[in-house]
C-alpha cells in the first residue's frame, strides 16, 4: 500500500510541476509580448516627437543663424531645454492614467523586479496611493520569487506612477517611478534634439 500510496504521490507531483512550468513559460511569453509592445509604442512616440521638434527646431534654427555666435549657444541650450521639458512633460500627460491601465500590474511587477535588481538586498518599497494595492498584491510573489524579503510602505509618496526602492538601511534607493525615469533620459533627449537643432 506504501508503494501505492508513494506512486501516487510521484505522480500528482510530476503533474503539479508540469503545470507550474507550462504557467510559468506562459507568464514569460505574455511579459515579453507586453514588453515588446510597450517598446514599440516608446519608439513610435519618440520619432513622432523627434520628427516634431526637428520641424520646429528648423524653424528655430534659421531663427538662430543671424545672431552672434555666443547668443545662439545661449538661445540654443535654451530652445533644447524647452524641448525637453516639453517632452517630458507630454509623456508625464500621457502616462497620469497608467495605474487605471489593464496591465498596470504587469509594468509594476517589472518595475518591482528591476528596483531589486539595482538595489541587490532585502528592500522597502513606496508608491502613490492609487498603486498602493497592487505593490501589495505583488510583494508576496516578488519576495518568494527572489528571495528578498520586500516591505511596502504604508505611506504613499508623490508620483504620477510607478515606484521608489531603498534598501533596509536606505543608504541605496532606486527611484523607478515616472518622473525618475524620465529625469534619467534627460540627458539622452538633450543629446538627440542638440543633434537635430544643429543637423548633425
């Protein structure tokens, strides 16, 4: 009856791991098609903005041409400044109703993922109110699938979306929410409308 009993056990297992796996690679496949798509629309936006700013940065830069040569600089960091709070602003627009988005939960999980990546240690995590109880939903899967152990903040931080990781001792904090990350590619959309504004 042990070996019964024993065979039985094998075999519910086998089939439980089976399907764990099937899950899983299915989960895998829907992440990169949502993150596919999300990258596709990014660039899609991007050239559209870009083609933009190079319509009106023509216009600018025959503007600038007649003048002395220090102002133009002064005229033209001032005109890629705008161009780029200009940007950041439209997607900050574009992006205030992503926690109501479908697949919100799927872009935290992400941004949940890569917060612990940078950070490397057990964490503490914030984000705004609205996206409060789907950090919380997620902290459970995200701790067991890492191993860190992941504490959500009760008190809700200032963000349009996204989130903010510290390690325990908040000497390493990641800041992964919207207005972050878009403070990081500041630099990058400078470079790229300093390319257009001066045909390089």
């Amino acid at each position: 009856m042990s070996d019964a009993l024993d065979r039985v056990i094998k075999k519910v297992t086998e089939e439980a791991m089976k399907e764990c796996l099937s899950l899983l690679n299915s989960a895998e496949k829907d992440a990169m098609e949502l993150l596919d798509g999300e990258i596709h629309d990014t660039i899609a936006e991007a050239t559209e903005i870009i083609e933009s700013a190079k319509r009106q940065a023509e216009l600018e830069r025959s503007r600038i041409l007649g003048m002395a040569e220090v102002e133009a600089r002064n005229e033209t960091l001032a005109v890629i400044e705008n161009y780029v709070n200009m940007t950041i602003e439209r997607a900050m627009e574009k992006l205030r109703s992503a926690p109501a988005l479908p697949d919100y939960k799927e872009a935290m999980r992400k941004l949940l993922l890569e917060s612990l990546n940078a950070i490397g240690s057990d964490a503490k995590v914030w984000t705004n109110a609205e996206g409060m109880h789907i950090l919380k939903e997620l902290v459970d899967e995200i701790s067991m699938s890492t191993g860190l152990k992941v504490y959500v903040s009760d008190e809700p931080i200032d963000c349009i979306a996204g989130l903010k990781v510290s390690s325990l001792d908040g000497k390493v904090v990641f800041d992964n929410t919207v207005e972050g990350r878009l403070g990081r590619l500041r630099p990058l959309l400078r470079r790229e409308i300093a390319k257009i504004l001066t045909g390089e």
